[in-house]
C-alpha cells in the first residue's frame, strides 16, 4: 500500500496535500483498496462550508458505501466533477486523478494536528 | 471466533480480504469484485462454497418423509438428478431453499444455506417419518464452484469422465484428479458451471490443479463479492435478503417450485389459499437510471407513497448500472413503472424491469 512522503493524513484515511492557494484532500491508498472498486462518488457543492470531521461526500464500492470526512475545516472551491463518470480514477490514481475536493482552509493551525506520512504508515500497519 | 474452510489458508496466502459471512470467514474479493465478475461471466471462477451445508437423509421412508418438507415434487427425482425446492413453514414462509441430490431411492442428499444448517438441521429431525435419518455431513465436504464458459475445458482436463453426458441439474460421482468426488452440473451465477463435493483433506491438492488446469483458460479465484452480483443479474433470490420466514414462495416469483398437486406437505394448506387469492406483494427487479445504489433494507416509493423495500442492491458489471430486487405491491410490479429509491437523505429514480438483467 502506498503512502506519499509530502502529503498529510487523517485517521479516517484521508490526505491532504499543500497548493499555494489551497488544500487539495483525497482518500489514501489504504482507503481505496480496502473498499474495492468504487462505482459512485458523491462530492459537496462548491461553497459549501465544513467543520473539521464533518462529512463532505459518500464513496460507493460494489460491497460497501463509505462517507468521506474533512480532515481540516473550510470552503469548498472546486470538486473534482471528473470522478462523477470516472470514479474509477479513485482506485487507479488516489493521489493523483482522484482527488476529491479543493479547500480554502479557515484555520492553517489544523494542520498540525494531521498524521506525517512515517505516522499514518505506522496506523495503517496497526488497522 | 469464525468458522473456517478447509481453503482458508489458501485465500489468505494469494491476498483474498476476508469477512464474516454467516459465522464463516469468508473470501469477498481477490484482486476486484469486478474484474471477478467478468472472468465468469467471460472465461471462468473459482469459488470456496464449502460453508454450505450438507445434510443426508437415509432410510426406508426417506423419499416420503422428504415429500412431506419440501414443496416441490420429489417424484421428478431418480438417482443423478437433483431439484430446487424451498422447505415452507404451515403459515407458507420459507424456511431454507436447497438443493436436493438423489444418491439412492432411500438416500439424499440436501445442500442448504450456511446460515441455516442448524435450523434445517432440527426441522429435518422433527418431521421425518420412522426408520429415516438425518445426519448433518457439512464438516465432511469442501466444496467449490468452478463457473463460467471455459469450465468444461478446464475440468474435462482433471476428470475421468465425460462432462458432455452430464446435463443441467445432473450430478455424477467420478475422479478429479484422482480424488473421488460429486461433480454437479449446478451453480450460482447462470452460466455452464459445476460443483464439486469432495473429503476436506484433499482442499489444497484439488484448489491447485484447478487452478493449474485453468491457467489457460483465465481461471480466476473468486469471492463472494463477485457471486452475489453474478447471481443478482441472473435474478436467483439469496437466502436472508430476498426470501425468508416472513416471505412465501409465490411472492418470490417460485411458484414453479410449489406442486400442490403431489399430495400433502407442510405449508400446503395455506399455500393454496395464497396461490388463489394472489399475493399482495412480488419480488421485482429494478434498474436505477439516476447515479447511485440500493441496498437491502432502503425504502421504495410511488408518487409519495411508500411502496416497498430493497431486498438486493447491487452493481451491475455486465450493465455498468445499479440494480436491484425489491418486494412491491402488485400495481407497480410492471416493466416500465417508475418507482424512487431513498438512498441517504434522497431519492432517485429507478424504474421496475422485466428481468433477469444479463
């Protein structure tokens, strides 16, 4: 299962990943395997406002669906709309092309509060 | 603690995820419930069914005892053959679906649910007439199901027989690979198939030179993910999602596994009152058009009225569309109707089909 070196994570198997004007959040590796192969996405609206945890969207496999939580609270700027007919690029690309969401973040602080790569590693090796 | 296969160490070592099925821990996927699902439908799978149970009935009166359960007629049965049947309640409610293998005239052997062993188990003992047993053999079968086009080919390789004689619900005894087993002309998924039943000590040596017959031919391991969306697309019920205690053969869409002319079994009497008033309810298929899916228990609706429950939902990788089965009442249960489905905190739409979907 891979974990990038330069992204950050929660404990819900999200990451997130630092843009100069922005914080782009998708599922893990770990995340994607362990749902299978993803058929739907639902993704928030642009604008919509979360709290940190909040649920943003729903991802459904074949076996199982799966709510998606905000691992940093904030505005919604983009949606990755692509995933709406290829919600494959999910499993194919999670770091990649499967991206979620783009947010303008309210407090930059929580991000000190995520998992390092080396951290969320270690959880992984323990779920 | 769960219970396991004799193949649980093999799914483990080539990377199946496991769940609890039933008590049993289970295979869901190996490498995607999809592509599974394609390698059967186009070439072959391989899948551990052994969590089902066996259970033999013997005696001299065991063809009469077993009229009395089951409804559907024994009497189509000789040695070789095998019937579908559900074992109803008095009040018409299923109690199990199985399979039933004439061995002898006074032997039979019933394949039931994994769920249900213990159930059927006890019923069987209560209800069978003097000088006739039941013995509950599931810890002495594995058994596999080896599904999909290529299946022929891949088995006639291992066997010492001739798989072109052995027609739709038929089984044989006979070798593979040189282990003696039962080889049935049966499955789950709609397509040419065959099951195996053999000694547990032989799990490892059979698994592998199936899988080293079939190398050729796309033979895949498959999981249970992968059987329930081959069998949804076929439309064939599942025990504890589609039927059950609180549902009755004809609202099942079964009927053509109810004789009620073959003289008396239990659930008769009612059986025939619900077959001459209709049933006020039928198990349909659906197909959702909006994005999204069903799963058992979400609610169904009609012009703002609640009209029934998803009993199956799935995804359909033949169709790449969600799909489903779902008990509605009589007056939606056409082609063509449009229903709703509450997914979450809306609806989308769906709309009933005539089925099976592949």
């Amino acid at each position: 299962m891979s974990v990038k070196d330069d992204l950050y994570y929660s404990e819900d198997h999200e990451w997130v990943r630092e843009e100069e004007d922005c914080l782009v959040i998708g599922v893990t590796d770990f995340a994607q395997d362990e749902l299978g192969d993803i058929v739907f996405v639902e993704l928030p609206e642009v604008g919509e406002e979360f709290d940190k945890d909040d649920s943003f969207g729903v991802l459904e496999s074949v076996k199982a669906v799966s709510d998606t939580f905000i691992p940093v609270s904030g505005k919604i700027i983009e949606v990755n709309e692509n995933l709406l007919d290829n919600p494959e690029l999910l499993n194919d690309d999670p770091y990649g092309e499967g991206w979620l969401i783009k947010v303008d973040p309210a407090d930059d602080s929580e991000l000190d509060e995520l998992l390092s790569a080396e951290e969320y590693a270690e959880f992984i090796e323990e779920e | 603690m769960m219970k396991k296969t004799p193949f649980n160490q093999i799914h483990k070592d080539i990377g199946a995820k496991m769940t609890d099925f039933g008590g049993w821990e289970m295979p869901v996927e190996y490498t995607g419930i999809i592509e599974e699902h394609k390698a059967v439908r186009n070439q072959c799978g391989l899948f551990d069914v052994s969590h089902m149970g066996e259970i033999l009935v013997s005696g001299e009166n065991a063809a009469k005892s077993l009229q009395k359960i089951i409804t559907n007629d024994l009497q189509k049965l000789e040695p070789g053959k095998i019937i579908y049947t559900p074992i109803c309640k008095p009040d018409g409610g299923i109690i199990d679906d199985l399979l039933v293998y004439c061995l002898k005239k006074d032997q039979y052997l019933l394949i039931v649910n994994a769920a249900n062993i213990e159930k059927d188990f006890e019923w069987l003992k209560d209800h069978l007439l003097e000088k006739t047993e039941a013995e509950n053999l599931s810890d002495k079968y594995a058994m596999l199901a080896l599904q999909g086009p290529e299946s022929k080919k891949i088995l006639t390789q291992l066997t010492d027989i001739d798989l072109n004689s052995l027609d739709y619900y038929r089984f044989r005894e006979a070798k593979v690979a040189g282990v003696k087993m039962i080889i049935s002309r049966t499955g789950y998924t709609g397509e040419l198939g065959y099951e195996l039943y053999f000694e547990p000590e032989a799990a490892e040596k059979i698994w592998d030179e199936l899988m080293k017959a079939g190398s050729d031919f796309g033979l895949k391991a498959c999981g249970l993910g992968a059987r329930d969306t081959l069998r949804l697309e076929k439309l064939f019920a599942l025990y504890g999602n589609d039927i059950d205690e609180n549902t009755n053969p004809y609202e099942a869409s079964l009927s053509w596994t109810v004789a009620l002319n073959k003289g008396d079994f239990i659930g008769r009497e009612k059986l025939v009152e619900i077959e001459k008033n209709c049933c006020q309810r039928k198990l349909t298929p659906f197909k959702i058009t909006d994005r999204g899916m069903a799963r058992h228990g979400y609610e169904i609706y009609a012009e703002g009225e609640k009209i029934g429950e998803v009993t199956s939902g799935s995804y359909s990788p033949t169709l790449e569309q969600s799909i489903g089965l779902a008990y509605l009442k009589n007056n939606y249960a056409e082609p063509g109707k449009e229903i709703e489905i509450k997914v979450r905190k809306r609806n989308i739409k769906a709309e009933v089909v005539k089925g099976p979907f592949v």
